[in-house]
C-alpha cells in the first residue's frame, strides 16, 4: 500500500472576483521512503497540494490518505518545513528544536538527548545557544529540519525550504537532507520551483501545470547518487524537464498580462 495516496483531488479558491482552479484531478501516490519533488513555476498549485497533504488546507472535493487514514488535520506524522524561517525568535536554537518534544510532553532527560543528537547531526553545537536573529539563512534551516527531525515524522513535508539560499549553502543543505533521509528512512515530498533542484534530489519527479493545476508528467530519476550536475545524463534531462516547466511559465506570464490588461 502507498503511503500516501492523493485520490481525484480538486481545490477551488473561491474570492471576489472569480474562483481559481488551483488544483484539478490530481492522482498521486507515493511510498514509504520514496523522495519526490513537486515541480513548476509560480502559480500551480504546489504549495497548495503540500498543504492538503499537511492538512492545513483541506482539498474542495476528493481525498487524501496516509497509511490509509484520511487526513483532516496537521498531524505528528507529517512534517513541515517552510522557506520562511518559522523559528519563534524568543528561543534560543536548542530550545526551538526541543519545543515541540516538550509539547508532547516527553520526559527531560529524552529531550535533552535528542537535542543533544540533532545538534550534533546538523551541525549546530556551536549555536546551540544562539537565537535565531543571529544565525545565517542556511543555519535557520538547519535548526527549522532539526526541529522536524525531532518529532520522528516519518513524513517531511518541505516548501521551497532553501529557495533564499545562496547557491553553496544550499547545496550544502541539500546533501545535508539527502544524508538525513538515507539514513532515516523518511519519506520526503519537496516542493520547488529549480528544475537541477528537483533533478539532484528526487527519486520522481512531478511536473505540475499552471491553471488548472494538474500533473503533467511523473518522471521517475533513475540515476545514482549523488548526482552529478555537469553530466551529460543530468543535462539531458535537465533540458526536457525546462521544456516542460517553459510551456507552463510561459501560460503564467500570458495569464499576468491579461490581468495587468484588465486592471
Ligand atoms: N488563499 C488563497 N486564495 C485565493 N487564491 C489562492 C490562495 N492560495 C493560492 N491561491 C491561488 O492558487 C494558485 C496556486 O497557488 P500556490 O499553491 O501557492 O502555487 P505555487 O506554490 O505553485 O506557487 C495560484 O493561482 C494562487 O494565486
Ligand atoms: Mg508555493
């Protein structure tokens, strides 16, 4: 059984001036331990699809499961990982990671140890202290993975979550991650706009379309780890995936025009 099963899901955002079909007819499934990327430009639905899994936003009509329960709210089991540092700024980074342990209210000794591991893991022991308006953006998403670590999801959730990096930290955090899912066994659904992004990540990719957002290509990565960005193979792909992507950027810019017309 897959772990998570997204089944006829529809979502329409109902405001004053008209509805939007931000997503249609999406059928996905993804198993357990499997490391998938949802892919397009501005606009198509991705965070709105991350965020039914999640349950913050519960799709217009069809289902959503994990392990066949039907998600109707945020739970333990899923994780969550946006690119805003949602760090509460008044805790120092070990007492950010721990707060959501102390929320479930496991005992000290517990918590203390698994700070002690997270910040050992994401190299973080020289800030344990620190507060967040003192670290680097690299070093917030650092503390923001460990935080989800911590609550043992078997399920991360993550939204652009390196999209402010610059180009070498975010590398680095993406090894970082890849490293943490390996040896975690997580199941990772990542959201991001970076066709190499998604190429160096992912076992599938999911290519989405703008308006109605749907899936216009599920392309399974069959390349070993890790990648190398300046291969032929990786190239090769990297061009079919930018076709793709360039049609749906492309019905963006169209729809922006039209708008700005109307306006
Ligand atoms: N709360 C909302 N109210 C109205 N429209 C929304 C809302 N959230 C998202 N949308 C619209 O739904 C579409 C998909 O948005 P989103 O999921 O954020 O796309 P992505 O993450 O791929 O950039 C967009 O057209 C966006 O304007
Ligand atoms: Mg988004």
């Amino acid at each position: 059984m897959s772990q998570i099963v997204v089944n006829n899901v529809q979502k329409v955002f109902r405001t004053a001036e008209r509805d939007v079909v931000a997503l249609k007819d999406i059928n996905l499934e993804v198993q357990a331990g499997e490391f998938v990327c949802l892919l397009g430009p501005s606009g198509c639905g991705k965070s709105t699809l991350l965020n039914a899994v999640a349950g913050f936003s519960l799709p217009s009509s069809g289902a959503i499961t994990v392990d066949g329960r039907r998600i109707a709210a945020p739970g333990p089991d899923r994780g969550m990982v946006f690119q805003e540092y949602a760090l509460f700024p008044w805790m120092t980074v070990a007492q950010n990671i721990a707060f959501g342990l102390e929320v479930q209210g496991k005992a000290k000794g517990e918590v203390a140890a698994k700070i002690d591991q997270l910040l050992e893991m994401l190299h973080l022991k020289d800030f344990r202290d620190r507060f967040p308006k003192d670290l680097s953006g690299g070093m917030r998403q650092r503390v923001a993975i460990a935080r989800v670590l911590a609550l043992d999801s078997p399920i991360m959730l993550m939204d652009e979550p390196f999209g402010a990096l610059d180009a070498l930290t975010r590398r680095n955090l993406q090894d970082e991650l890849l490293r943490i899912w390996a040896e975690f066994g997580k199941t990772v659904l990542f959201v991001t706009h970076s066709i190499e992004e998604s190429i160096y990540l992912a076992d599938r990719i999911v290519v989405m379309t703008y308006r109605p957002g749907t899936i216009k290509r599920d392309h399974v990565v069959d390349m070993p780890r890790p990648r190398d960005p300046a291969s032929a193979e990786f190239n090769e792909l990297k061009r079919e995936l930018g076709r793709l992507v360039m049609e749906e950027q492309q019905r963006h810019a169209a729809d922006e025009m039209k708008l700005a017309a109307v306006d």
